[in-house]
C-alpha cells in the first residue's frame, strides 16, 4: 500500500480540454504545458500564480526549450521552431516534417533525450480506428529529422529515459495496446535496440499516458481513465500508486526548487467531466526528478 500523498489542485492553472506535457523552467520558477485542441501553449508563474498562453495556428502536441530559451515543438503538420512572445499569439516556424502514412496525423507525445536531441512520436488522431501509422521520430542537434525509428505504434506516449540515459521508455496508450516498452539506448548514436514489454498495463489499471522518470530510475506513467498514478522500478515492477481526483491524467513532470514536486496535467472528458478534470495538480511523492534536458541544437527565431 502506498503511503497517503496530498494531491493539490492548482486552480490558477485553469482548465484544458486536453492538458499535456508539462515542463519545468527552473530559470522562470515556471511550469509550461499545452492545451492541444486549443492550440495553445500555457505558462503558470508559481510566484504570483501569473498565468500567460500562446495560441497557434495548429496544434502543439509537445515541445522542449534550448539552451536561450526558444521552443522546438511537434505539432500538427511537423518539428516546429516556436517563439514565446510578448503577444498572446505566438510564432512558429516548420523546420522538418515526416510523410505521414495516413490522414488526420498529427505529433503526440515528445522530449529530449539526455543528450539534448528531441524525439516525437505520432499518431492518427480517430483513435477509434485503431491505426497503427505512427512512429517516433527523432530531431537533432544538426536539426535533421530521422525516419522513422519505432514504427506500428496506434497512440505513442510515455517517452522517458534512465538517468543514465542508456534506457528508454517508450508506451502505447491506445486501449488495444496499453504497453510500456524498455529500450537499451545507444547515448552516441541515439538509437534504441533490444526493445522488450517493461509493464503491461492488462494486469494494472487504466491506459500508460506520459511519463517521468525519478532520480532513482523509477518510471512513473499517468494511468489515464483510472484516475491515478503509477511507479515501476526499474526492473519493471509496480511499487507505488497514488489517487488523482481527476480520471485522465495525460503526464507528469518534476519541478519546484529541488524537483521534488510532480505536476499532473489531466483531459476533460467530453461527458460527465468533474470540476477537476482537465485541471493541473501538485503532489510530493517523496523523491526528486530529474533536470529536463535541453534541446542541443541551435533554434531559428520564429
């Protein structure tokens, strides 16, 4: 039984449709994340609870921040150069795009590796028709985008790597999948190899959304539709699971001064949605992240 963990609903934060990815910027004592079907990307100032949002012409699925500041993104149509401006519309300019395989793709899940390169994966967005035509790409530091990498994924999420950075977590969080992968990952080549079923989640509750690993090597996965998170060891076994009072968690991140907060963005159902769905949270489970590592390469100016 995990011990009881205070779970804190950030109202300044507001409501998303479909919260994703958040991202700590320890320079900003801020906490970044998106709202995809509002084609937005939004900022909360933990100091003053100031809240800001850019909105695109697309949609941002995921995004990372370089060494000044700028945003690279995967959005709908590709790898995007996005700038944060003073504006409440931001610019973003495309600097690669996949051939997608079919219609109605957009990118999903995405992070830097421990090395600084990005990596995105994609999806069909009908996730009714259970389409396996997406793939994790990787973008980098040269700014060039691979092909695909993994292939046959239906909804791509939960991208994560050991602290070493010499493992990568990779999930499937379609409901005919519900899979989290391991990888041995090459960190001078940056390609995964050996890929293995780290956790199935058929035999836990809810669907393996985002990810975050802790700085000691645990993965914890958003279990979207069970209302909770999940921790595995490294070794692959559940040892932690934590209540949310919203039922879609999307994914984690840690932040604050010392990383031992996790943030947990969540969606808003389309029916008998609570006043806390789609709504950010704040816990303390115990034990610090890690740093998110920045994007390598060198970003236009959108």
């Amino acid at each position: 039984m995990s011990p009881a963990v205070r779970v804190e609903r950030i109202d300044a934060a507001g409501r998303a449709t479909v919260g994703e990815c958040p991202v700590w910027r320890a320079k900003e004592n801020a906490l970044y994340w998106v709202d995809i079907p509002a084609r937005r990307i939004v900022r909360l100032e933990i100091d003053g609870a100031r809240r800001t949002e850019w909105a695109f012409a697309e949609q941002v699925a995921c995004f990372a921040f370089d060494a000044a500041g700028r945003v690279l993104a995967g959005m709908e149509t590709g790898v995007f150069s996005v700038t944060l401006g003073d504006a409440s519309e931001g610019q973003a300019e495309r600097l690669a795009a996949p051939a997608f395989p079919a219609s109605g793709m957009r990118f999903n899940d995405g992070r830097c590796d421990r090395q600084g390169r990005f990596w995105a994966g994609t999806m069909v967005q009908d996730m009714s028709l259970a389409s396996d035509a997406g793939a994790l790409y990787r973008f980098d530091e040269k700014g060039v985008l691979s092909a695909p990498v993994v292939e046959g994924l239906l909804t791509q999420n939960g991208l994560a790597w050991s602290p070493d950075g010499r493992t990568m977590y990779l999930s499937d969080s379609h409901p005919q999948r519900r899979l989290v992968w391991a990888f041995d990952f090459d960190p001078d080549t940056g390609m995964p190899h050996s890929k293995r079923i780290f956790a199935d989640l058929h035999h836990y509750a809810g669907r393996p959304d985002g990810a975050a690993v802790d700085a000691d090597g645990c993965y914890w996965t958003c279990a979207n539709d069970a209302a909770r998170l999940l921790r595995f060891t490294p070794q692959g076994r559940l040892d932690r699971e934590i209540p949310l009072p919203a039922s879609k968690p999307s994914m984690c991140a840690f932040g604050g001064s010392d990383l031992s907060t996790l943030y947990v963005t969540t969606i808003r159902p389309a029916t008998n949605a609570t006043e806390s769905d789609g709504c950010v949270f704040a816990l303390n489970p115990g034990v610090q992240g890690l740093p998110e590592p920045d994007y390598a390469g060198v970003l236009p100016v959108a």
